[in-house]
C-alpha cells in the first residue's frame, strides 16, 4: 500500500512536468521587438512593438512604424481613452499577432502607453 501511495504522488508531482511543452517565445512579452520580429510570430502570439503611430486608416486602423518597418495596427475606440497622440509621440503597444490567410498579418492592441 505504501508502494502504491508513493508511486501516486510521483504521478501527480510530475504530472505538469511530464506534459509542458516550450513552442515559442516567452508568454512574458515586456521587452520591445521589432515589426519583422513580430511577423514571424505564431497568430495570437504575444507582442510589445514602440514606436510611431503615424496615419489612421479609418475604422479603428492604423499605420504603425517602428523606424525601421510598418505595420497595420487595430486600436479599438474605447482604448484610447482621451489621449491624443500624433506621429512625433513614441508609443509602446502591448498586443497580439492577427494573421489571417486573406489579408495582411495586423497587430490587435490590446493597450499602449505613450512614452
């Protein structure tokens, strides 16, 4: 019986060892990447992208640049909560990659901060 009570709890002690599998960056994403970075992500891949949003394209896009590339962003509405940002201002945007196999791969913002 203290056999079997011993192998159980060696079981379930390296249960979520047994089963975690590394396929990616890290889910920790604070560290600022580059568009280029960011589009050779898996979709729904966690990004952190500064730099200039710099023309709305309507229909809560924008045109989003980070010196070196650009990206389309979605920022919803609500967001933005007052601020006013123009392209001279650096933001950081904490999102998610959106690919979709019938248009160009977006970023989702989830929030972002101006700098």
């Amino acid at each position: 019986m203290k056999k079997f009570l011993l192998a159980l709890v060696a079981i379930f002690a390296f249960a979520g060892v047994s089963n975690a599998q590394f396929n990616g960056p890290s889910a920790v994403a604070n560290t600022p990447m580059t568009i280029k970075q960011a589009l050779s992500l898996q979709d729904d891949s966690k990004v952190v992208l500064q730099g200039h949003i710099i023309n709305s394209l309507g229909d809560e896009k924008y045109t989003f640049s980070d010196g070196t590339d650009q990206i389309v962003v979605e920022i919803d509405d609500e967001d933005w909560a007052g601020r006013k940002v123009t392209p001279e201002n650096t933001v950081e945007i904490f999102g998610e990659v959106d690919k979709d196999t019938l248009k160009p791969t977006e970023i989702d913002v989830d929030s972002f901060t101006v700098k």
